[in-house]
C-alpha cells in the first residue's frame, strides 16, 4: 500500500517538463535549477527537489505559468513526504496563479486524502479531471478515495 | 405412485444404474467424444420470474423432452423442442415457451444462458445415471430443497471499489449428496473483475447433505455487487 501511494503521488507530480516539450525546454535551459529541482523530485529525492524549486523560483525569472508548475511540484514533494498541510499551502498558490493546471489539483487532492477530507479531495480531483480526463494518475487517486469513501456491500441469493 | 410401481422403477434405476457403470451412462460420458450431451440431466432454471427444477433429456436424434416434478411424478415426458450442437456450444429451442438456451461445450455439465421474449436467465444441468428413452428419473430429484451449510461471502474486489464498479455474477454449480460444491462455474457476470471472488465463496460454501450419495442436484448462487457513500 505504502508503496502504491508513493507511486502515485510521484506521478501526479509529473511536471510540464514531462508531458509539455515547451515547457520542459524551458526548464532546461532557461531555468536549470527548477528543471533539477523537478528531476530530483521525480526521483524520489524529496529534500534536494524542495531545495532546488524553491531556490530556483527565488533566482530564475519564469512566467507565472511555470511559477504555478514549480509550486505545483513543490506540492507533489511535500505531500509524497506525508507533509499535507504544506503541501496544501503550495498548491493553493499554484491554482490561484493558474487554474488550468491539473496537477496542482490532483496533488492537492492527494494531501487532502492524506489528511482524510476526503469531501475536498473528491472536489479537486474532480476539477483535475475535467481539465485531464485521461490522466492515469487522476483515476489513481479518485481509486485511493473510493476505497476509502465507498461501503461495498454484496447480496446472495440461492437459485434452486 | 402404487408402491409396486415405485419398486419397478426402482428396480428398472438400480438396472440402468448398473449398466451405467459397464457401458457408460450417456451423461457420465460427458466430454467423451459425440455422445455428449445426449442423456438425462438433472436441471435447474433460473430467471426474473423464479426458479424451476426439471429433468430433461437430449437424444441423439436430436429431441428434447423435459419432465417437471408433475410430469415426473407421473413418469412421463413432455415433448420440449430440438437442440443442436454447433462448433463451439449446444442450443436448444424451447418450443414450448418460445426460449433459445444455449450452453458452452468444455464443461463437465450442462448450463448457461437462456433466452426469451422479454426475459432471460441461466439454466444448468448436473448429469444423471438415467438413460434415454426410460421414465423420467423420481420426483424427489426435484422437489428436494438444498439448505445451505455455509454461504460464504465473497469480498469485494478491492480493483472494483477503486474504481467505483458495481455488478453481478452468477455461479452454478452441482451439489453432491454429503453437500459439497464441486464443479463451479460462473454463468454470468457483469465484469470479470467479480469473477474470482464469487467462485473463492462458493467454492468455500457447502449444503446439509441431504442423504443420496448417487445422485447430484444443479443449484446456482447469484451475487450483487453494490457500493454505497459513506458518511
């Protein structure tokens, strides 16, 4: 289990660098440490991801779209290290300076699974799927809510 | 029945039954070569409006008659319609409801899906030592009720619930005389993913015994799979 939620946590976090050529150019050659710090979170080095991202939005000049991008891995980090309430903090920034990103909104809804408010969760990874609809990790994450908000319930009869 | 009446028939079982063991009763010769499925079987069907237990018997003409447990009780036959074997599954027409069965070949008993104007259901059928062209086996064969032992329930597959999926299977089986399940087979399902829990419970279910070592009774288990919210 442990290892199914990092999995998917890791890849809600995707950055742009990863899906979006654009923008993955843009990391890599204009802004070198958001692209390592993305690289490192990707990775699973959680600590050296958080450091690069954040010293990468301090010294490297971005649009606001890749700015929401970077809070958005930043986001993913903390709440692949179990941190949910400062990853929430992340995430709120990133949507409020780009409502398009679904990430943001898919790793918003794993910190809130984290914290078990399941009822924001399930808002935000709806909201992530109407932008994405065919983004794995989303269906990964709204299974990880499911599993915890659906009663299952099975009937028997005898036919004879 | 008079009772000199039940002794024949029981003396014309215990001859057939013996002859069953030499020469290979048409039902225990399930899967051997052509014969299959010509002989008398032992059946259960199922469907919206309830269940109903008969005999029927499948010549090698290409005739089925059915007996109910009124028919049964009087030993006598009911003309049904025609079956057929195709490439890969039996079928049979019901001409007397107007109802097109159909059964997989490569099981070791008879069953699957029927057919009718507006309704549908599953049949299946557990193999008897009785020969064509005999009486209809005893009415008891039909008219004993099988009370469940254990009825073990089957977990939700947790792949389902992840993704919200709700469904049904159903699953026949036969049910030897000590009570054990043996031969499980789904029926129907609505996804596969329901599959293998429903034949881990039933597999892990039993009935009372119900006191006839020979002959083995068809019964069948439905399973609904529903999720609800939570608080």
């Amino acid at each position: 289990m442990r290892r199914f939620l990092l999995v998917a946590s890791l890849a809600a976090f995707l950055p742009e660098a990863s899906a979006q050529p654009d923008s993955r150019s843009v990391f890599g050659e204009r802004t070198p440490l958001l692209a390592a710090g993305a690289d490192a979170i990707q990775a699973g080095r959680y600590d050296d991801g958080i450091r690069l991202t954040i010293e990468g939005l301090e010294k490297e000049t971005v649009s606001s779209r890749l700015k929401a991008a970077a809070l958005a891995n930043l986001c993913a980090a903390h709440a692949a290290k179990g941190e949910a309430d400062v990853a929430i903090g992340f995430c709120d920034e990133s949507v409020e300076l780009d409502p398009s990103n679904w990430r943001a909104y898919s790793n918003r809804s794993y910190a809130y699974w984290q914290k078990g408010l399941y009822a924001e969760a399930t808002a935000d990874i709806d909201a992530a799927a109407r932008l994405a609809p065919d983004a794995p990790q989303i269906a990964a994450i709204r299974g990880l809510i499911n599993e915890k908000t659906l009663l299952p319930r099975v009937t028997m009869e005898n036919r004879q | 029945m008079s009772p000199g009446a039940a002794c024949r028939r029981r003396v014309r079982f215990a001859a057939v039954a013996a002859l069953a063991a030499v020469a290979g009763a048409p039902a225990s010769m399930a899967h051997e070569a052509d014969a299959w499925p010509i002989g008398v079987w032992s059946c259960l069907l199922y469907g919206m409006t309830g269940d109903l237990r008969f005999y029927l018997e499948l010549a090698g003409h290409g005739g089925a008659r059915i007996a109910r447990p009124t028919e049964a009780e009087e030993g006598e036959w009911r003309p049904f319609g025609v079956w057929r074997r195709t490439r890969d599954r039996i079928e049979l027409d019901d001409q007397l409801n107007g109802r097109f069965f159909a059964a997989s070949l490569g099981r070791a008993d008879l069953g699957g899906t029927w057919l009718g104007a507006g309704e549908r259901g599953g049949w299946w059928c557990a193999a008897t030592a009785h020969a064509v062209d005999d009486e209809p086996p005893p009415v008891a064969g039909l008219i004993h009720v099988l009370v469940p032992a254990v009825m073990a329930s089957p977990r939700y597959p947790l792949a389902a619930i992840r993704e919200a999926k709700e469904g049904r299977a159903v699953s026949c089986f036969v049910v030897t005389g000590d009570g054990a399940i043996v031969r499980p087979e789904i029926v129907e399902t609505t996804d596969d993913v329901f599959r293998g829990p429903t034949l881990e419970a039933v597999t892990a279910s039993r009935y009372r015994s119900w006191g006839d070592e020979d002959e083995a009774l068809p019964a069948c288990r439905s399973f609904t799979f529903e999720l609800s919210a939570g608080d």
